[in-house]
C-alpha cells in the first residue's frame, strides 16, 4: 500500500513539475545570449547560447523603438517585435517587448493569440478598442475596453485578442510579453491562408459558409502585420 502512495505522490510531484516548466523556464546563469553560431554554443531553451565571456553591453541593446511602423497595409497596423530574434540577450529571460502602429480610422491588429504569453498593453498615444475572448469552457466571453493614453490592459496567455483604432489619429501602444518567444497565430491568416490550404470542405462546416465564399477567402492574399 505505501508503494501504491508513493507512486502517487511521485506521479502528482512529476504533473507539477511538468506543469511549472511549461513555459519559459527560469535561467540558471547570469544572462544566455543566444548565438546563430553554433560552433561552440550550448542548446538552451531554444537558442544556442553565447560564449558568457564574449557577452558584451550591445547583445542587450535595441534601438528604432521611436520610429513609427509603416501602417498603410490592408489592416491598418505594423507590429514592431523585440523578440529574441531581434534582441540575442533576451534569451532565457522570460519577456519580450512589441511596438504596435495603428492608421486612423479602424487601423486593425486582427484577431490573435500568443500561445506562449500573456501581454500587457499600453496605450502611449491614441483610443483603441480592445479586447479578448475566452475559452469554450468559460462560454466564449468577450471582454473589451475603450483604451486612451496612458491605459493598460491584459490579454491572458493564449487568449484570442485583437486591438482597434477608434480615433481620428495616428495610436501607438506598447505590449509586454512573458515570453522571449511568444508566438502569433493571426486566426484568419491561419486558417485562410495556411500552406497548403485547409480542404474547403472543413472550413465550409466549421464556419457555416458557402464553398464559394471559403474558396474566395482562400484565394486571397493573406499576410501577417
């Protein structure tokens, strides 16, 4: 009988570690500035990591934040990222940072999610529209604000979100991210414009649409702000 509690308790101890290190873990050094050489890096949390005694000031610096993102695409905005991609020293360290441009007059970040992080937006200039949906065992509930100048808002991790421009200027906003990679699945790109495309048939049922039209949206094209 003890073995059966041991087991158990070593079956509960392994679920919440699995679920502790679920998304970016905690580093156990000083800093791990990822490398695209990998000659002589160590594979950690997704990117190689530098050699700590070639780190320098500049693996943890990024400039261009003040410049404003082009926003005459065909949803109004331009997300500007400061993922690990764009910022080596981020590596390991669990946050990233966004700068999204907004047209006037309904400039659009459409519908998405950050299977990886949750973000919390501020408003630097501008009203935006915002908001999020929750999930099919919450009821699908939508939770939205009027955002103007210095405004925050959270969008849980994985939720599906969106932000809108609602004023007659130009609105800027900056989004924090718990993740140094948290991804972006716009959904109508996703699902529209996947390669190779989603067999009509499914997304004809899924979304209670004609074939015609489903072939249509496929056909178009579709891109990522």
């Amino acid at each position: 009988m003890k073995g059966v509690h041991f087991f158990g308790a070593f079956l509960l101890l392994a679920l919440a570690t699995s679920f502790a290190s679920a998304y970016d873990p905690s580093p156990l050094q000083d800093f791990c500035v990822a490398i695209n050489d990998t000659k002589n890096g160590v594979f950690v949390n997704g990117k190689f990591c530098k050699d700590p005694k070639l780190v320098i000031a500049d693996d943890f610096f990024l400039s261009g934040f003040d410049k404003p993102g082009d926003t005459s695409g065909a949803v109004g905005s331009k997300v500007t990222p400061a993922f690990v991609d764009q910022l080596l020293g981020l590596n390991t360290l669990g946050v990233s940072l966004a700068r999204i441009d907004f047209a006037p007059y309904g400039g659009l970040n459409p519908p998405h999610t950050h299977p990886r992080g949750t973000e919390i937006l501020v408003v630097l200039e501008g009203t935006l529209y915002v908001g999020f949906i929750s999930s099919n065992q919450d009821g699908n509930r939508l939770f939205t604000k009027v955002l103007n100048k210095g405004d925050i808002f959270v969008f849980p991790i994985g939720m599906i979100h969106f932000q809108l421009n609602i004023g007659e200027t130009p609105a800027v906003a900056f989004a924090g991210l718990s993740s140094q990679n948290p991804g972006t699945i716009t959904i109508a790109t996703s699902v529209f414009g996947s390669k190779p495309p989603i067999n009509p048939d499914v997304l004809t049922k899924a979304f209670m649409l004609d074939k015609d039209v489903v072939k249509d949206l496929q056909s178009r094209f579709w891109t990522n702000n």
